[in-house]
C-alpha cells in the first residue's frame, strides 16, 4: 500500500483545512490508520488514528479541533482541521497507526498557518 497526502495550504490562525489521504491499494487490511505531522526541527508525531471500525482517537494538542474519519470503501482517511494555530504549521502524512507495522512514507501534505 502506498499513500498520497493532499489538502494542505497557507490558512489564517483560526482557520480550517480538510486534508485526504488516498491509498493505492486496499486499505482494509490496516486495522488503525494515522495522521502524523513533523514541524521543522521536530520528530515526526501521531496526531490522530482511526481504527476500521470508525473508532477515533487524538493527540492532547488537537482534540477538540481535528477530527479524523475513514472510507473504506474508498480508501481514503480524512483529517478535518479547524480552529488552526501557528503550532500546527507541519507536513501532515498518514500511515499505520501502528508504528511497529509503519509502510513507506508518502510525500506528505505541507500544512502552514500564519497571518
């Protein structure tokens, strides 16, 4: 399986973004998927999963302002992003949620908040 970020952009603190994350093979197979982003000189962090069920959860730093969704069918996982700050500036990638299980990185989608 491979993964290919898109939705990401310059948007004003407060603002919203709807990131996608296509697969291009079946993602049914992977029970929990991951949003992850790295800031510049930062590790690259879990911000929000999803398991197949549609059961969610998130990162201290973002509930309450993202929410993640899943469709299997088209194997795609969302990540809804309001109420955006300055410290949510990152390259956002999605993955396995299980970092033991980790598939090749996709390019990422570069997400900039700033007035």
């Amino acid at each position: 399986v491979q993964f290919v970020e898109s939705g990401g952009g310059l948007v004003q603190p407060g603002g919203s973004l709807r990131l996608s994350c296509a697969a291009s093979g079946s993602m049914f197979s992977i029970y929990r998927m991951g949003w992850y982003r790295q800031g510049a000189g930062k590790q690259r962090e879990l911000v929000a999963a999803v398991t197949r069920g549609g059961t969610t959860n998130y990162a201290d730093s973002v509930k309450g302002r993202f929410t993640i969704s899943r469709d299997n069918a088209k194997n795609t996982v969302y990540l809804q992003m309001n109420s955006l700050k300055p410290e949510d500036t990152a390259v956002y990638y999605c993955n396995n949620a299980n970092e033991g299980a980790l598939v090749d990185w996709g390019q990422g989608t570069q997400v900039t908040v700033s007035s």
